[in-house]
C-alpha cells in the first residue's frame, strides 16, 4: 500500500509569494552582473564620485623648507576601462634661503593607495616637482579595474629611506570606473 504525502500549509509557497521571489532574485543578479561587468562605456570626463574631505592639501618637499597647496582632480581616459587619470595641480610653492633661491623647485612623492575589483591596499609611486608659479600640473594613469573603487592620494618624503608622510591623510575619491 502506498501513501501519499500531502504537503502543509507552512510548507507551500503561493504562486503570488514565488512571483516576488523570482522578481527579486533576478532584480539582484542584474545588479551583481552589471557591478561585476563594468559601469558602462569608456568616455574621458569627471567620474561618478563622492569625495569625503576635500582636493586641496597642503605639503612639504625635499629642501629649504619648501611648501604648497595642491588640488587634486580624477577623470577617466578616453576608450580606456578601468583607467583612471589623476591630475595634481600647483597652488604655487614657497621655500626658504639660499637654496631656494639657488633651486626653486620643490619635489613631491605621491602615493596613490586603490582600492578596487583589481585587488585591495594596491599602491602605485610618483614624483612631482612644482615651482612658485601656479598651475603647474603633474598627471598620472591608475589602473583601478571597472566598477566601483577608491583612490587615496598621500604625499611622502622624497629623499628618505624611511617613507614618512609630509601631509595627512590626502583626499579620497569612491567612484565608479568605466
């Protein structure tokens, strides 16, 4: 004799409860492969982003106690994914004394700490030199991987076998990459 199972009533989903069901977990598997395959076509332009403290940051160089104020700008690069341009931009540089005056160029080292799809605390080293003019710009390419990410910019001592940090923590962009 055989018997037959009746399924209970805590058992059985309504077809109207399966409907959501199914609408959300499709809703969220777009997402996630919309996330994971990139953030659309690749144009050179501002980014999405949020910027949590600021672009302008004050620092110091390598000699005659020279200093300044630089502006930090993120774009995308044209017909790039997942490239990112960072443009650091003179506010004009002070030093003092003769060694100023005998070499009025201050040199930088920047940080570019990312965060992204690519891989997390991924770091990538530049020197910049600004003078006391303003407007003098230093560019440099970040490879973030598309989607979402973050780029921390902080500059440090150039001449020191120890990497101290001349300014603190620099701007931070979130952002969607293209």
């Amino acid at each position: 004799m055989r018997r037959e199972i009746k399924p209970t009533a805590r058992y059985c989903l309504s077809e109207e409860l399966m409907k959501r069901l199914f609408v959300l977990l499709a809703g969220v598997l777009t997402v996630v492969a919309s996330v994971t395959v990139g953030a659309g076509q690749a144009d050179a332009g501002p980014l999405q982003q949020l910027n949590t403290n600021g672009n302008t940051f004050g620092t110091f160089g390598d000699h005659s106690l020279c200093r300044g104020a630089i502006t930090y700008r993120i774009d995308s690069v044209a017909k790039k994914r997942g490239l990112v341009k960072v443009t650091a931009t003179s506010h004009g540089f002070l030093g003092e004394g003769a060694g100023w005056k005998k070499n009025p160029r201050c040199r930088v080292l920047f940080k570019t700490e990312i965060h992204s799809g690519r891989g997390l605390f991924l770091e990538k080293w530049t020197t910049g030199s600004f003078g006391p003019r303003a407007g003098e710009k230093k560019v440099w390419d970040v490879l973030t991987g598309s989607g979402p990410g973050y780029i921390g910019i902080t500059t440090y001592a150039v001449n020191s076998p120890v990497r101290i940090p001349q300014s603190p923590a620099g701007p931070a962009f979130f952002m969607i990459v293209p």
